[in-house]
C-alpha cells in the first residue's frame, strides 16, 4: 500500500499536471511527422506508458511474492488467506479494467468533442467540468468537503483557465461537441475517483488502465493507420517520450498523490496542464500569448496555489 504526506502528494500531483502539459506538444509533433490520427496517437501512447511500466511492475511483483512466501511460513489459516487474497485480487482487476475503459472512453471522446467544437471549447468544457463532477462525486461517495473557501478557488481556477484557453478567440459551441466533452469529463472523473478511493498500487493500476485502454483504443487506430508516414527514429523517440513522461510517470504521480489529497483537489491542480501547454506553445512553436491569457494562467497558478495551501492545513483522510 501506497501512502505519502500530503505535502509530497500536492508535489506529485503538481509534477503530473505540468508533465501532462508536455503531451499535447509530443502529439503534435507526431501528427505533423508521421500524420496519425489522434486515435492512433493515444494509442502508441498508451501502449509506449504500459511497455515502460512493465519491467518495473515486474520487478516490485517478483519481490512481494518473495515477501508473501517468506512469510506465509510463519502463518497460520493458509487457506483462509488465499481466499481473501484471491478476493482482493478480484477486486483489484475490476477497477484496473474499470481504469483503462475509462482512460479509453476519455481520449475518444474528448477528440470528438474537438471535431465538433475546435480545440479551445473542447479543452474548456472537459478540463473545466472534470473538477465540478470530481467534486459533486466525492461529497457523495467519499465524505471529501472542501468547504466555502475551497469551492470559491475551484470557481476562480475555472475562471482562469476559460480566459487561458478561450483567449478572446471565437467560441464555436454545439450539443454534440458539449455532450462529447461533458462524457470525457465523466469519464476522466471516474478515474479519478477510483483511484482516490483505492490508491493502494499505483503501478498496477496505472498499467492496467493503459493496458486496457490501449486494446480499446486499437481497433479504432487501426482503421486510421497506425505506422507513421516520416522519419521512423523521430517518430519513435518521440513516442518514446510521449509514453515515458506525460503518460506513465505523470499518471503513476497522480495516482500516488491521490493517496493523501482530496480527488477535488488533485482534479483543479491538474487544471495547470494547459499553463504548461501555452508555455511550450510560446517558447517551443512561437504562438502569441496574449494578456488576457497571462491574466488568466496567473489566476489559475494563484487560485491552484491556494487550495494546495488549504489542503496542507486541512489534510484529507487516507485512503487504501
């Protein structure tokens, strides 16, 4: 089991808000290299998060079954254990299959909300409703308050990242596009959740969820072309990169972190994410930042600073 102070959980969780801000540069130098789809993207993505994970998964299961056998040698009711162990293993699938379904209706259904409605309503609208949903699901579900103060910088965060995002450009909102947005939220809500009520292993839950989420995505990527159509080395160093840091450490931080701080928390600190992706836009691809969108990333860095200072003062109950 997996547990860390709640200051180290705000760090993880702050480390894979800004490594997931990375990824959408990583995508977009894939989709103008090798012109994949972003179905076919998400998926090397989440199979490159689960090659990474797989060593390292190995070599923490071969040492708990060696400390398992070690000590089933000085235990008694060895057959009533196994039953309780094969229960909890049970259980431990579901939410591991549960994980990665949701990881996969998440990215599909945030890039169809994009073919909808562009880039900017979709990133609002699923960025943006995950921590309303997280917040509403956990009060009833988990017991989490965050209380007037907590609730007012969640709404001055939402603020910040819809003048971030929005950028005084033009809105092009439809039903279909809010609707395939609104479930993406759903859906990445779910995964927080369930990760915040049972954050016991991070690694194999997050393999698991890229396992799982990959085979779902699969049969869609295919029908999209799955081998890219440039430079292969580019192509794989960068999906290398893709999987490596804003797939399976960002998402093994965040699952950790979730260990001692609130899902609601850990869901509008992850609203940072676009502040990294407008900084790598800038710097990286020379894209204007204007000042109403240096006026909204700072209200949202201050409105996240805030509630990370709320959640050190008021630490959420561990969970397991």
């Amino acid at each position: 089991m997996t547990h860390v102070s709640v200051r180290r959980g705000l760090l993880y969780v702050s480390i894979a808000a800004t490594a997931w801000g990375t990824g959408g540069a990583a995508g977009a130098l894939l989709r103008l290299s090798g012109g994949l789809d972003p179905v076919s993207i998400s998926f090397w993505r989440f199979a490159a998060g689960a090659a990474t994970l797989l060593p390292i998964l190995h070599f923490l299961h071969r040492n708990r079954n060696r400390d398992r056998n070690r000590d089933q040698d000085r235990e008694r009711g060895r057959n009533q254990d196994r039953d309780r162990g094969r229960a909890r293993e049970s259980r431990r699938y579901g939410r591991i299959a549960a994980t990665g379904v949701a990881m996969a209706v998440c990215q599909t259904a945030y890039f169809a909300a994009v073919a909808s409605s562009g880039l900017a309503v979709a990133t609002v609208v699923t960025i943006g409703a995950t921590p309303v949903f997280v917040a509403a699901a956990a009060r009833l579900l988990l017991g989490e308050r965050l209380g007037s103060a907590g609730l007012g910088s969640a709404a001055v965060a939402l603020a910040g990242l819809a003048m971030l995002v929005l950028d005084g450009g033009a809105a092009s909102f439809s039903a279909a596009g809010t609707g395939w947005a609104l479930l993406s939220a759903a859906a990445y809500a779910g995964v927080t959740l369930l990760n915040r009520a049972f954050s016991a292993e991070p690694y194999a839950a997050t393999f698991g969820g890229f396992a799982v989420g990959g085979l779902c995505l699969l049969p869609l990527a295919l029908s999209g072309g799955l081998l890219p159509d440039g430079d292969p080395l580019f192509f794989w160093a960068a999906v290398a990169y893709l999987g490596v840091v804003p797939t399976a450490l960002a998402y093994v931080l965040f699952f950790t972190g979730l260990g001692s701080v609130r899902a609601t928390t850990a869901s509008v600190i992850s609203l940072v994410e676009p502040v990294g992706a407008a900084a790598i836009g800038v710097l990286a691809f020379g894209e204007r930042f204007t000042a109403q969108g240096v006026a909204g990333a700072a209200l949202l860095l201050a409105a996240v600073a805030l509630l990370a200072l709320r959640e050190r003062r008021e630490p959420a109950p561990v969970t397991g």
